[in-house]
C-alpha cells in the first residue's frame, strides 16, 4: 500500500473526526458504531549509555492490558541520526524474559 493511499485515507477520517466534534448526536453514533478497541500501552526504557551525549539507545516495549509484552522495537541514536527496528524471534523472547516480570500494569 502506498505513503499516498494511506495519507488520503487519514485525511478523510480527520475531517470526518473534525465534523463529529461538532455534532454531539453524530458523534455518540459514531461512538456506538465502533466494532472494538484494544488497550495497547508502550513503555520507554533509556538503556545505560557509556557517553550519552554521543549515543543513547533504547527499547519500546507494547503491553497489553494484562500486561503482556506482545510487541517490542530497538531504537539507537548517534549524533542526532537514528533508526528504529522491530524485534522479532529469539530477540523478542530475550527482551520478554528480561523485561516482563519487572513490568507491571494495573488497568481498572
């Protein structure tokens, strides 16, 4: 799918967001016509960096509402240029063993 398609397609819901702002009944329908939702929460964890003002790195951590990690990203950054990557496989379970236990989520 093309950057153009879902660019456009954002900018329709946007102005349909924008037109609900401003009719209550039209917005409670809208509301009352959603399928579902998920909670997803992300985490920030700043990894030690032995000179951070030269590079950090991190993790982005994706929990669900019971507090399960279900999604993980690496970012690293070096003199202003970063980059992101999705971890997956073994990487995904290490980060899963390291990180869950410690985390908690408490959602009422």
């Amino acid at each position: 799918m093309s950057a153009e398609k879902i660019d456009r397609e954002l900018k329709k819901r946007i102005n349909q967001f924008k037109k609900l702002l401003k009719n209550e009944e039209e917005r409670e329908s809208f509301y009352n016509s959603i399928c579902g939702s998920e909670i997803l929460v992300r985490i920030e964890i700043f990894l030690p960096s032995a000179n951070p003002e030269r590079y950090y790195d991190g993790l982005f951590l994706y929990l669900n509402d019971e507090g399960k990690i279900v999604s993980a990203e690496y970012y690293y950054n070096e003199g202003g240029e970063g980059a992101i990557t999705k971890l997956e496989g073994d990487s995904l379970e290490v980060v899963r063993d390291l990180f869950e236990d410690e985390l908690s989520l408490e959602i009422e």
